[in-house]
C-alpha cells in the first residue's frame, strides 16, 4: 500500500516539477533581432581572439549567444542563420 502512495505522490511531484520549467521556458520573450544580432558580433569577436578552429566557430557561436540571451532573460536561438 505504501508503494503505491509513494509512487503516486512521485508521479504527482514530477508532473508538477515538469509543468513549471515549461511554464517558465514559455514565458520567456524573444530578443529583438538588434541584440542578437549584436551578440553574435561580440561572439565571433571572442572566437577570432581565442583562435577557434573553423570548424567549431559554428557551435561556439551558438552556445555563446544563447549564454547571454539567457543572462539577459530571453528565450534563447535554435540558430543564428
């Protein structure tokens, strides 16, 4: 009997934790195109003074400009394009 109750109050602790970090990603705003655009220069600034391989400037981009965004409580890029 108690197995039951604990695996309930679980299932019941989960789907609320779940609810509220969707809830949350949901309510975050979209940066306007000029910070974006803005953090991405500073980014590929940051890439090209550390000497980043090409072939990773892509992810390195992405990753830092998604960084900031969250900082600043924005929804973060799916990409740059």
């Amino acid at each position: 009997m108690q197995h039951s109750r604990l695996a309930r109050t679980t299932l019941a602790a989960m789907l609320i934790s779940g609810t509220a970090i969707s809830f949350s990603a949901a309510a975050l705003p979209q940066a306007p195109v000029n910070d974006v655009v803005s953090l991405k220069e500073a980014c590929q600034q940051i890439a090209l003074e550390d000497q980043l391989p090409e072939t990773e400037v892509g992810a390195f981009l992405l990753d830092c400009v998604n960084d900031q965004l969250t900082e600043m409580g924005y929804e973060r890029v799916a990409s740059l394009d």
